[in-house]
C-alpha cells in the first residue's frame, strides 16, 4: 500500500485548489457518465505503445535496444522516414535525436495527430527521427543485472542519464546511420542531460551538429508552483520515501490506464479532473491540449522515474546552482572528495545552441532561462513564444505548438 499512496502523495500536492474558471464541459448526467464509464470510450491509442501509434499513423516504426556502461538497457523508437509515398528510406535523411521531459517517454513526441505531433513534423520535413527513452522509464526498465524490485536499480537522476544513457544513445545512433553527427532536440529534462553530457563528457560536442532547446532547464531558482513549495522540505520527502522502500515515483501501470481511459473521456465531468492533473508540469492553461487525447497523454504520462531524479531537482530549487546529486555533507565528502557536490561546467556545451521558451513556462523560467544564456558559450539563437499563456508541456502537447514553435525550429535546424 505504501508503494501506491507514497507517491499519489507527492502527486497530490501538484494539485490546484480550483480549476482557474474552467467551466465544467457539461453538467453531470449520471446514465451517461455510467456508460461511459462501461464503454471507456477510449482513444484508439489509449494503450498502444509509441511504436504502435506511430505506425498507426502511417508512419514506419522501428524498435532498438541499447546497453549503458553501467547495465541498463534502454529502448529507443526510429522513425526513418515520414509517411508520404515520395519518402525513401533509401534518400539521405539526417538523423535527429530527440528526448523527452521528466516523468515522460517517447510517446510524448507522437501524442498528437500527424500534423502536429513533433516527431511526425520532423520525419515530414526529412529527418531520420529518433525518440530516446530514459532509464527507469516505460519503456526502458531492464538491466543486465538489476531488477527494478530492487533499491540498487533506483540509484540514479539525471546526471547518470547524462553521463551514460545518452552518450550510449548517441553512439548507436551514428553506428545505426553510419553518420559522424547528428542532431539534437532535447525537452525540459532531455535539456538538462544534455548539459550533464557535454560538461562531464565533452568530447561528445564532435558528435552533435546543433542542439534544440525547448523549454531549456538547468537552473532553476526562479520556478514557479508546487515545486517552489516542496523544494525546503526535499530532505523530508526523500527520507519518508526511503522509509516506505519507495525509490520508484509515478509509474502506475495498466490499472491507472484503464481508469484514466475511461474517467479522462472528454464528455464526462471527470475529464475537469484529468485536465488539472496536468499542472503537474504544465502549468496553468491546459486549454491547449486536444482534449480528445487526454486519455492517451495521462496513460502514457507519468512514465515513471526514480525518486532521485525528481529531488535532484528540488535540490537545484533550494540551492539556486546547477550541481550534481546531494548526498549530505558525509556523504559527498565519499563520493565526490568535498563536502558539496561539484557543479556542472557550462562552458563546455560548445556545440551552437538554440533556445525556445515561454513567459508563462513554470519550469524554465526567464529568469533561468537567461542566466543559462549568459553560461553557455554558444547560443546563436534564442526565441521566446509569442503567446502569453504558453506553459511547459505545450512545448510538445499543444494544437498551435507547430504554428508557434516547430516552424522556428525547423529552420533552425536546417541552418545546421
């Protein structure tokens, strides 16, 4: 029991205390809320995993699994080429990499029609499309060793994703390509390894052409929400977790999915609730998601993480610096020879940067997003959404993130 209530805690202390005026889609009509919570009405991609959707949609899918140096297997999703009879598979297509947020997985790049969704817009355009999955997620919970029943399996945020899962994702990458480079599209969290990457691994800046930041995070003093509120009492939270045997955060499985498919139907009053589940990240204004996928986004998000990843970040809230895990005073002096854990070198992000953020963005914040600016040693652009309620996952779940986003990013990415 304590392995389901630990983190619906934690889940629920996202929760808003009102819905900002949302109206209630419909009144309450009790026979038809009962059918449909019989029927589900699901979304035909309610369950499918990533590779399914895509083909789904029409799109080729393939499916590859990479080994770390420390033993975790991670799966990784292509689509090679985009979905028109005029792609070849055989014409040279650049290979992008793309990684997702916190709490996410590659599904999140494909969680939209074909038209919208990000990774379809970039197979469209030309590019050999790869979706990366961190460890610990749906899609990449093995180890050639470890089982995620045990502790041991848990022990890593997002420096070790940084340090060993995307060097090796990279690598098979250019190995599968036969290409020396390839590009790189990181998301909120798939930002951070990236920094992580390149300032504990610089060598790797040879190996990626260009870097497109969206809702770039590393310092994150000037978040705004729930995570502003926790981040004092991250010691507490860890240590009642561990209590628990709680190292694994917000994986729920096929039981949340199938109520999720049936209490997040866009025509029952229940979806105001699922709605508000997304200021987990979002903030305030989920007015832009297609409320018809809803089912599909909170079936395949969360996608489970360790505890760690998420207090590794509640650490950098409270300390205002973008350093490595915490451990506590004794324990860093162990593990990293000083009292406090080193901080992450900047300067060598060399690859050109591109930066994409929003006003309204909780998690990169403007304040943060210009003090990662003035660190990196190369940003050559740097773009902020013109709208002012544009928040985080519209970053990759809007209908209009095309229109506001994915068209700059497009022609930045053919600049390099």
């Amino acid at each position: 029991m304590a392995r389901i209530l630990a983190p619906l805690a934690i889940w629920c202390l996202f929760l808003p205390l009102h819905d900002h005026a949302h109206a209630l889609p419909r009144p309450f009509h009790p026979r038809r809320f009962l059918r449909a919570m019989r029927r589900g009405n699901r979304h035909e991609n309610w369950n499918q995993t990533t590779a399914e959707m895509v083909i789904a949609n029409g799109y080729p899918a393939e499916t590859h699994e990479v080994v770390t140096q420390d033993g975790y297997i991670l799966q990784l999703h292509r689509i090679p080429h985009g979905s028109s009879s005029s792609s070849s598979s055989s014409s040279f297509r650049p290979p992008i990499l793309l990684h997702h947020c916190l709490l996410c997985s590659s599904s999140e790049f494909v969680m939209n029609t074909p038209d919208r969704a990000l990774a379809y817009v970039l197979a469209d355009a030309g590019y050999d499309v790869w979706l990366t999955n961190a460890r610990g997620n749906t899609y990449s919970r093995n180890h050639v060793t470890l089982s995620p029943d045990e502790k041991a399996f848990w022990q890593f945020s997002w420096h070790e994703m940084g340090v060993y899962d995307l060097p090796a994702v990279i690598d098979h990458v250019l190995n599968v390509t036969g290409e020396t480079r390839l590009k790189y599209l990181g998301f909120s969290m798939g930002t951070t390894v990236f920094w992580v990457m390149l300032s504990e691994r610089p060598e790797y800046a040879k190996k990626v052409s260009v870097m497109a930041a969206l809702g770039p995070v590393a310092y994150t003093q000037h978040v705004r929400g729930p995570l502003k509120v926790m981040a004092p009492f991250v010691s507490m939270i860890e240590r009642s977790l561990s209590l628990f045997g709680q190292y694994e955060l917000m994986s729920f499985g096929s039981t949340m999915d199938k109520l999720t498919s049936m209490f997040c139907n866009d025509k029952i009053f229940t979806s105001i609730i699922c709605r508000n589940l997304l200021f987990l990240i979002a903030g305030p204004n989920p007015d832009r998601l297609n409320k018809k996928y809803l089912p599909v986004l909170l079936a395949h998000t969360p996608a489970g993480t360790s505890v760690h990843t998420v207090t590794h970040y509640l650490q950098l809230v409270r300390s205002g610096a973008f350093g490595q895990y915490n451990f506590g005073r004794m324990s860093n002096l162990a593990h990293y020879g000083s009292f406090t854990p080193p901080q992450y070198t900047l300067s060598h992000v060399t690859v050109p940067v591109g930066l994409f953020w929003s006003s309204a963005d909780w998690l990169a914040a403007p304040g943060d997003v210009a003090r990662l600016q003035a660190a990196l040693p190369n940003v050559v652009m740097s773009m902020e959404v013109q709208s002012g309620d544009f928040s985080h996952l519209d970053f990759v779940w809007a209908s209009d993130a095309k229109e506001l986003v994915y068209t700059h990013v497009l022609e930045f990415l053919k600049a390099y």
